[in-house]
C-alpha cells in the first residue's frame, strides 16, 4: 500500500526531530543542554491550572460547540479590542488545538489548489508544509540580508496573479523580530492594493522588550487580515493545545465548518482553562517577560563575545538567531558538531529557510544558558 503523495512530500518538523534526538542522548546518560526548545520552561501559572481542576469537578467534560464555547470567545474579543485596539464580535472568533491548527484551518479555508501564498524568510519551520497540505504553493521570499525584514518593494515584486496572500509573524521566531507600525503600513499599502489576504501569527506578542510594542496588521487592513494567537507561549500553556482566529466573517465560518467536520471543539477543559488565562491576573506574563529579557541580555552578549559568532539584539520572542557565517559550515554541520562535541542541541538557521544562521532557545535557566555558552566557546575553538 502507497501513502500519499501529499504525505510524501511533507517534511517532518525538524525542531520536534532535535528535541527528541535530545530526550534521546539524555537517556543514554549524556548531560545535554537543549537550547532547541520553542515553549516558555516555567510551569503553567497556578490559578489555570485551578480553573482546569474546577471545570473537570464541574462535569465540563463533554463536546462543546465545534467553534468553541462563547464565554471563551467573549474573552478573546475583549481582549483583542483591550491589548490590540481590535474589534469582533465573538463570532468572528474560533478557538482551535493550538495556534498551529488555527493557521492551517485557515489555510484550508483560504487556499484553491495552485493558489501561491507568500512566506518571508526566516520563516517557523510549519508554514510551508502547512501551506502545501492545504493544496497551495508556498513563495519563499528572501528578506533585507541584514534587517530580515520584509521591505515593501520585495512584497510588491513577488506578487503574482496566483498570489493569495502572505503569512506575516511579528514577533517572529526564529529570529525575535518586531515589525514596527511605519513598516507594517508600508506592508499594508501593497497588500490592500494587490487584494491578498494576511495570516498574522501574533503568538510571541506578550515578548516583547526594550520599550518595543506589538501592532497587529489587523489594525490597518482589518478586513483582509485573519488574526491568529493562543495561549501556549503567552501562558506557558503549549500542552493545553488552545489557539484562536479571528477576522472576516465569512472566513471564520468557513474554519468553523472545516473545524466541526475534522477535529470538532478543541479540549473542553483546556477552554475554561483559557478563559481564565485571559481574564486573570496578567502579572504571571509579566513575570515570565521579565526573566526572558535577563537571558536574552545575557546570551546575546555571551555569543558575541565568542569569535566567529555574532548575533544581533532581538526585539521579541524568545529566541537569538546567530550568524555563524564566519566559520565557513553550512548551519546543519555546524548544528550537528555542536551535539556531537559540546551536546548543546540548536537549530539549523536552514530549517527556517535561511542558511549561514542557528537558532538558540533562550527558554531555559540561566545556570544552563552559561553552561552552553561555555561549552560553544570551547567547541567553535577546536572546529
Ligand atoms: C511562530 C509560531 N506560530 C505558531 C506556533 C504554534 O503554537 P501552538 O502551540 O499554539 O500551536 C509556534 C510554536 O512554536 C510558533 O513559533
């Protein structure tokens, strides 16, 4: 029996391959100092956890609406037009497995077989298989070599009358950058004029430092953009799997139909878990900010004090791309020296659709970001 050619041709993801290569030295005993890691290493704060335990005792055991329960919705789309100055009404709004399942419900929604959609570089490693399941083409578009970011004049040469629209991600991972207002309306502008849709991935939006703030595309061209977030980095909820979209009416129902013949409601218990994420106290968030910006100080300045690397200041997210340019070996050899020989485990800028770059979680204590920063100086040494 064959599978199928659409499943032949999706590529594993290569940062879930790292961390289980990881779990996998671990067990032989080796001490290995994972900095591939995509989720916040603190606990879920206590009092989501405690609403989880109460909606459990509580019987909310069962089916829920497919698109999610409406209490919920009603706290995302306050808290869209608080944080992000945004307005929907709750049914304009659908919660998902995770922000993962509400990008690629989405794309599901909006992509014709052949349909383009255009991801700049570097782009999360998800995108564009996602894409290509969902029956389109995926455009990979280079970006500024040394801002990473996408200029308008770029978008506007890559459209196509195939293009459908474009995944833009602010706060970004891989590489923690912030697209500012000025830079967002420059995007903007072309993509009103050419028609395309926006899928703005805002899941980093709560990490954000030095005085940098998050703006929501949504806020120029709402009717063209389609809203993704969740709870995973935001609350330390990646296993509770909760994501959201919202946008354009039409579009939602569309996903809410993909959604209610495929997975149905996301965890019941994991919503009422999410209500009170977003209606509780938001210190915990701050809390988590805080610590990720002493490591991202920490780390950037350790990586640039190391010959031969270097890497620029973040903006948000939680994550340092550095270009390793300098040592002249490609990002997967380098990646895969630095397991072999320091067991510090990164990620290959090449996953992210850029080459001469890794990507190193800072997601992880301080004592152990000093640790790996001590055994990448002795590795890049002896390469
Ligand atoms: C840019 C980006 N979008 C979406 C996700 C997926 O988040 P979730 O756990 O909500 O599916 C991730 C997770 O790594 C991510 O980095």
């Amino acid at each position: 029996m064959n599978i199928s050619k659409k499943a032949e041709n999706t590529a594993p993801s290569e940062t879930l391959a790292i961390s289980a290569k990881c779990k996998e030295l671990k067990n032989q005993g080796l001490d290995v100092v994972n900095l591939s890691v995509g989720e916040p290493d603190f606990d879920t704060p206590q009092h989501i956890k405690d609403a989880a335990i109460s909606a459990i005792n509580k019987g909310f055991t069962k089916y829920t609406d497919a698109s999610g329960i409406l209490e919920l919705k009603e706290a995302i789309a306050k808290k869209l037009l608080e944080d992000n100055g945004l307005k929907y009404e709750p049914q304009q709004i659908v919660v998902s497995s995770g922000a993962k399942h509400s990008i690629y419900n989405s794309l599901l929604a909006l992509c014709d077989p052949g349909d383009e959609v255009l991801i700049p570089t570097p782009y999360w490693v998800s995108y564009c298989e996602m894409v290509k399941l969902a029956g389109g083409i995926p455009v990979v578009l280079p970006t500024d070599e040394d801002t990473l970011k996408l200029t308008p004049q770029d978008l506007e040469k890559a459209v196509s009358s195939k293009t459908k629209g474009i995944i833009l991600n602010s706060p970004q991972n891989p590489a923690g950058i912030v697209y500012s207002e000025d830079e967002l309306l420059g995007l903007a502008v072309v993509i009103k004029e050419k028609g395309l849709w926006v899928i703005s991935d805002e899941v980093y939006e709560r990490f954000v430092y030095d005085g940098n703030k998050h703006i929501s595309i949504a806020t120029l061209i709402p009717d063209q953009t389609i809203v993704i977030n969740g709870t995973s980095k935001t609350y330390s909820m990646t296993g509770w799997r909760i994501g959201y979209t919202a946008g354009n009416i039409n579009v939602i129902k569309a996903i809410s139909r993909i959604q209610s013949q495929t997975t149905s409601n996301p965890c019941s218990i994991s919503q009422y878990a999410a209500i009170a994420a977003i209606t509780g106290q938001q210190e915990c968030v701050n809390e988590m900010r805080v610590e990720f910006d002493k490591r991202r100080r920490f780390m950037a300045d350790r990586l640039n004090n190391i010959h031969g690397l270097s890497c620029k200041m973040p903006e948000g997210a939680f994550y340092l791309f550095c270009n390793i340019k300098a040592l002249s070996l490609s990002s997967e050899e380098f990646s895969a020296r630095l397991l072999e020989k320091a067991q510090v485990a990164v990620v290959p800028g090449k996953a992210f659709g850029t080459e001469g770059f890794i990507r190193i979680s800072y997601a992880t204590s301080l004592p152990c970001l000093e640790k790996a920063g001590d055994r990448i100086q002795e590795a890049v040494k002896s390469l």
